[in-house]
C-alpha cells in the first residue's frame, strides 16, 4: 500500500504564533497523516519546551513571530 508523502512546504525550525498575539512555537517535522488527508505536526512551545501536535492546515493560518 502506498503511503502519502509529508507536505513539502513545512518550514521546520520556524517560529510562528497562534494568531498574532499568542504563544509562540517552532515548527518541528511531520508526525502523520489523518484520516482527512491532513497533517499532524510536531510544535514546541517556546517559553516552556513543551512538545504539541497541531495541524497543518492551523500552522499555515499562522503568522511568523516578530
């Protein structure tokens, strides 16, 4: 069975913000492809090194960090 490839634009090592306001995270590597043909990303917080999965399709919608 074939298995899909990863998005190849995910900018790992970016730092992007939930919105323009909120926290701020790097962006890490691919972790799997959901059922809904999206992707779960690796994300880890910046003030608390805490690692998250977030979807692709939410990080896009995020503007980088100033």
């Amino acid at each position: 069975m074939p298995t899909a490839a990863a998005p190849a634009r995910i900018p790992v090592g970016k730092i992007k913000s939930f919105g323009p306001f909120g926290p701020k995270y790097e962006v890490g590597q691919a972790l799997r492809q959901l059922d809904d043909g999206d992707w779960m990303i690796e994300i880890t917080m910046i003030e608390t090194g805490e690692k998250a999965e977030y979807r692709w399709t939410y990080m896009c919608d995020d503007p980088e960090a100033h």
